[in-house]
C-alpha cells in the first residue's frame, strides 16, 4: 500500500514538472507596452476594490449607530 502512494505521489510529482516546463516553454516576457497595461490595470482594480471596501466600511458604521 505505501509503495503505491509513493508511485503515486512520484508520478504526480512527474507530471507537475512536465506541465510546468510546458507552461515555461510558451510563456514569454512582455514589452514595456504589454508591461505598462498590466500595471494599469492592476492598479485600477485595486483602487475599485479599496473604493468598495471603504464604501462597505462607512455604510456599516453609519448603519451601527
């Protein structure tokens, strides 16, 4: 029983690597255009979630008293 878990887990282990490499492979480093949108991005979604979390925050407490 534990040999199997092993094999198991070795072949898991295997297949990750082998997945992994492939992601590697495909993927590539974007330009400083590429680079910029993702920051923009990311930032504006960032922003719109903290807006949220502070508008939630305020109607709480307003709602407590």
């Amino acid at each position: 029983m534990e040999e199997l878990e092993k094999t198991n887990l070795f072949t898991r282990f295997k297949s990750f690597v082998k997945e992994s490499k492939r992601v590697f492979r495909i993927t590539k480093k974007p330009n400083m255009k590429e680079f910029k949108v993702i920051v923009k991005v990311t930032s504006i979604g960032i922003a719109i979630i903290g807006i949220l979390g502070f508008l939630i925050q305020m109607t709480w407490i307003l709602i407590k008293k």
